[in-house]
C-alpha cells in the first residue's frame, strides 16, 4: 500500500462522505495504523487523546490525576464535538479506548461514521503496550492484563456494533491498514 496510491483511490460510497474511525481497546493499534490509513487515503489523521493533551497543556495521565475521569471524559467530548462537528474536514479519527461508552461522541459527528473495530485479546493488547500503560490512568496499576480484561467485557458489545471488525491479533500494522483501506474501497 503505497501512500502515492492515495490520490486515485476510489472509497465506497458511503465511505468517501464518512469520518472513519477507528475504534477498539488500548493496545489495539488505532495510534500506528491510523496514519498510515490516513497517507493511502490521502486525509488527515486525527489523533484524539494528542489532541485533548495539546489543547489542555497537560498529558492524559496528569488530566486524569488533577480532575479525575470526568475532566478527561468532558475533554474528550469537547474534542469530539470540534474535530467532527460542523466544518471539521473528513478524517480519520482515533479516539482513545473509552470513546464508545459516551453515545453523545458519536451523535457529536456531522458526516457519517464509517467505523472499524481493531478488535484485540488482552494478552495481545498488554505485550503491544509494552510496560507503558503506566501511561494509561486506567491501566495503572497491579494487574493491568485484568483491566484491560474487564475494560474489554464492558464494550465489547459497543465496539462490535461498528460497521467492520479487524482481528489485529496475528497482523503487522501494515496489513492491519491494508485491510481497513480495502474495507473503506469496499
Ligand atoms: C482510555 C484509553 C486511552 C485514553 C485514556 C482512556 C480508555 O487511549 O483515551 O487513558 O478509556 O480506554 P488508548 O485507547 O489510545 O490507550
């Protein structure tokens, strides 16, 4: 998947007028292959969590020990509202794990969502993150495999109601890519 590809590709209908949005557990990958999707579709990759830090002058660890999950949660909103709402250009948007669990992000959008789910087992999610989800306020702690198991039986059923689902487990960040571009060339 060359980016030079990018100018002719030709999206599906309904993908050519959408956000697409990458949904799916920390550790999924939405933060690697998301701009890689974005440079073969010739769009600006949006990264949510960066934005929130880059607006608030504080990373998403401090948000969350200064004012708690709710501050992080209402930044997150805010974000959403303004990097999809009225004028913002099409994208493809990676918001943070927890996204799903807020219907009010998603009724946030202008455009369509053309949405995939990089789907993830904990295990898999845990060695990709590689010791740093000390960055990860909700990981942070003891057992984060176990968090991460629980984070995934509250949402899965959220996550699975996107319009595509990627099973990263076994795939570089390229195929994953590759496969979602496809998807959205449908
Ligand atoms: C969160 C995931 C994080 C970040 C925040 C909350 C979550 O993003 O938004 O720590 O609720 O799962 P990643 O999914 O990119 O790790």
């Amino acid at each position: 998947m060359s980016p030079s590809a990018s100018a002719d590709r030709v999206l599906s209908a309904r993908a050519h007028s959408a956000h697409l949005v990458l949904l799916g557990l920390p550790g999924a990958g939405k933060s690697t292959v998301g701009p890689l999707v974005a440079t073969a579709l010739g769009r600006p990759f949006v990264d949510l969590d960066a934005a929130i830090e880059q607006r608030a002058g504080r990373s998403i660890a401090e948000i969350f020990a200064l004012g708690g999950e709710t501050e992080f949660r209402a930044h997150e909103h805010v974000l959403t509202t303004l990097l999809l709402g009225p004028g913002a250009p099409l994208s493809v948007f990676s918001p943070g794990g927890g996204w799903v669990e807020d219907p009010l992000n998603r009724a946030a959008s202008d455009n369509p969502l053309f949405s995939v789910y990089l789907r993830v087992s904990p295990s898999v999610a845990i060695a990709r993150m590689e010791g740093e989800t000390r960055l990860r306020p909700l990981l942070d702690g003891p057992d984060p495999l176990r968090r991460v198991e629980e984070l995934l039986r509250r949402r899965e059923m959220l996550y699975l109601q996107s319009d595509h689902t990627v099973s990263t487990d076994l795939m570089s960040p390229e195929e994953v890519a590759a496969s979602i571009v496809a998807l959205a060339s449908g």
